[in-house]
C-alpha cells in the first residue's frame, strides 16, 4: 500500500488513488461492522457510560457517509462495500419506530428521516416512507423547532438530494451562519469548530463552491483550527476540516498536505484514526463482545471521517501541486518555536514534522507559530502570547488568529484599569 506524502516532500499531496479507495472501503466496512455489532446484534453500552452513542445518532451519521459514496460507486470495490452497508442500515432508517416519531414529531421530520433521504438520494429509494415525510413536513408544527444557522443549512440540503425540484433557502441561511461569521480561535468548546466543517460540507455539496462567502479568510478560519486540533490530537476535527480544500477544490499549501499525510500515517501505524476519547484501558483482550462495543462507540464516527474525507479526495480529481510560499521568517521567532518543539516528539505530529527536510520544515513555520500562539493562551501567559505576536512581523499581521489574540489582550488590558 502506498503511502500518502513521502517524507521530506510536499509533492503529490493527494494520496494515491487504491490507497483512497482502500481506506474508504475499510471505512464502509467497519461502518457496518458498527451497525450489526450495536444495533442489529444490540450490544448496546449502558446508557450512562461516557462513551454511549444514541442509535439514532449511528443511523444518521452512517447514512450520510452511503450520501457522499454514492459519487464513487463506479469503483467496484466500493460499490460492493456501499451495497453491503446499505442492506444493514436500510431496515433500521426505515423502521416502523423512524416513522413513529416522524408522525408524532413533525419539528424533527427530518432529522428522523436524515437516514432515509440519505439512502434515497444514495439509490436506495422508497416512496411509501416518502408519503409519510411528506405528510409530516405538510403538518404546521413542521418549523416549530428553533436552530442554528448551519443547521437549517443542513435542513436545505437535506431538501436539496432528496427532490431535484425543491430550489432551497442557501443564500438566506449562508450570510447568517459561521462562513461569514469567524468563530472564535481559542473557545474551550468544540462547537464552532463542528459549526464551520458542517456548513461548509451542506454549503458546497455537488457545487464546489459557497456563493457570497470570503473564502481566502474562510480558509485562514480552517486552517488556524486544523493547526489546533492535529496538536490537541482531535483527528475527528481534523478530518473534517481537510474536507473542505476538496469540496470547494481549492489546491493545497504545505500546512494542509502536511496534516493530511499526517493522518494517513497515523492512521496506517495505528490501524485506525484514533479518537480523541480513546482510552486503552478500557480494551479488554479476555471479553472481545464487550472490546467490541466500547471501540465501535468510541472510534466510529472517527472512521467515519476518514470515509467522508477519503470521499471527498477521490471525487475530487484535480491533482493540483501543493502551493509554496517563498518567505522568511524572523530567526529570534524562529529560535523560540524550535524550543518549543525539541521536547515535544511524543505528539504525532512533531514526530513526522522531524523527518521532514529542513526546507519542508521552514514551509511549517506559521503551522509551528500558530500552535506556539494557541498554547499560550490556553495556558494564560499573555506576557509570552505578547511578545510571540511583536515577533511575528508583516507575514502573520493579517492572520485572523493574529487579529484575536490583539483582540483579547486589548480585553484584558482594559480589565487591569478597572479598580475592585
């Protein structure tokens, strides 16, 4: 098999083609192999360990993967995997509970037949659940639920693969949701962060790209927080991410060729993409129905992403060369994310970032300045986060995550002139 970026090279970014169509096979695979573990066979986690997955959850999420597939069928390797999901999958999206809440909720129509429109849009079709959609969608109480904006994005596209008439809202959600609003760099939390890769996805679906959207600071948005999550090890988030340079077919600079090779290293070394929650502990080698159960919960929607991502790679077909950039960088900059990096080898990044060549490494300059940066303010040394950004002259002035961390200090500067 072969492998994605050789080290020491940027050249070629996009994996080979076996390779992307292997990996999704496998993700196809270990999706049903989830679906008749947890649901059809029901070894189901107790409900109130941290790792439980609701089904419906599994359900709607492996239906979008069989969504993206559907663009890949001609590979028959794919195609038989994708059929052999599908037959899984079909009787548990369109079972008689599905309809159940679809009749008794019709707020949440679609998000109980997410599946459903999935399969059918995939060519797994079947009109009589449609008439009963359709007559829940009908009702009055069918916009009673209150969302966010990307989430009647995905309300839209739903809409939009499962009737070839319906013209959609995009150009009233879009200017409403986190594509043209920045989320912030540094939060805590993961939501915006979700906000971003799920827009982007339902956004730019079979287009390519995401009309009346900046997409240069789009893309500084992503990119910043593709940075962040391949240090914090979150390669879910980070899957998700790198699925936007394919869908809106924008080439590559080093940063993302580099987090990509990343994961399929990781990913070949490991067996799998790890989840951020992954906990060795928990995987008994003497009970394997109940192995089975914690790293299907834990590790499916990871392998998921790899499917998507692997996707979104192949249906994209432009092997366009990775974009360098000829700049130089402040060597008293430079020195200090040096030290900042010797002592870091045991993350899986640092330790591939090291068998780079030299030149390959200077190209990561601004990957190393973003994670120095990020650090330090999730520590709260605003003293080191002041003078990195004082070092980071004319090249990194214009970065959105340079424009929040001067955001956040004028903040705290105004909070040490309050007395109290």
């Amino acid at each position: 098999m072969k492998e994605a970026v050789s080290a020491g090279s940027f050249d070629s970014y996009k994996p080979d083609e076996q390779l992307l169509i292997d990996r999704l096979v496998h993700a196809l695979t270990f999706a049903k192999s989830v679906v008749q573990h947890l649901l059809i066979e029901g070894h189901s986690a107790p409900e109130d360990a941290p790792w439980y997955v609701r089904p419906e959850k599994i359900i709607a999420e492996t239906a979008f993967l069989i969504a993206f597939t559907k663009a890949n069928k001609f590979y028959s390797a794919v195609r038989y995997a994708l059929n052999d999901l599908a037959e899984a999958l079909i009787p548990l999206a369109r079972s008689k509970s599905m309809l159940l809440n679809i009749s008794l909720k019709p707020g949440l129509a679609l998000d109980y037949a997410h599946a459903h429109i999935c399969l059918h849009y995939a060519g797994y079709p079947d009109e009589k659940f449609d008439k009963i959609v359709i007559a829940a969608l009908q009702s009055m109480a069918s916009d009673a639920v209150e969302r966010t904006p990307y989430r009647m994005l995905e309300r839209e596209w739903l809409r939009s693969i499962w009737k070839d008439d319906y013209e959609g809202n995009l150009k009233l959600w879009i200017p409403l949701s986190c594509l043209k609003h920045p989320v912030d760099l540094f939060s805590d939390n993961t939501d915006g962060a979700y906000a971003i890769t799920h827009a982007v996805m339902y956004a730019s679906f079979g287009r390519g790209e995401i009309p009346d959207v900046d997409v240069d600071e789009l893309f500084q948005i992503i990119e910043t927080l593709l940075i962040r999550y391949m240090d914090e090890q979150n390669y879910d988030i980070a899957g998700e991410l790198l699925m936007a340079w394919p869908l809106l077919q924008r080439a590559m600079d080093p940063i993302a060729a580099f987090a990509l090779d990343c994961l399929f290293k990781i990913e070949a070394k490991v067996g799998f993409l790890p989840s951020p929650g992954l906990d060795t502990s928990m995987l008994d080698p003497d009970d394997q129905i109940a192995r089975r159960t914690y790293i299907y919960n834990i590790n499916y929607h990871t392998a998921l992403v790899m499917g998507l991502l692997c996707n979104c790679l192949l249906t994209n077909t432009d092997r366009k060369d990775v974009i360098i950039k000829n700049a130089e960088y402040p060597n008293e900059l430079k020195n200090i994310l040096i030290k900042e990096f010797h002592f870091k080898a045991h993350l899986h990044w640092v330790e591939l970032f090291m068998l780079l060549d030299k030149s390959y490494q200077e190209q990561l300059v601004p990957w190393l300045y973003q994670v120095c940066l990020i650090r330090r303010i999730k520590e709260k040394k605003y003293g080191s986060v002041k003078k990195i950004l004082e070092l980071s002259g004319n090249e990194f002035d214009k970065l959105v995550v340079n424009q929040q961390a001067y955001e956040l200090l004028q903040r705290l500067a105004g909070i040490a002139d309050i007395k109290g």
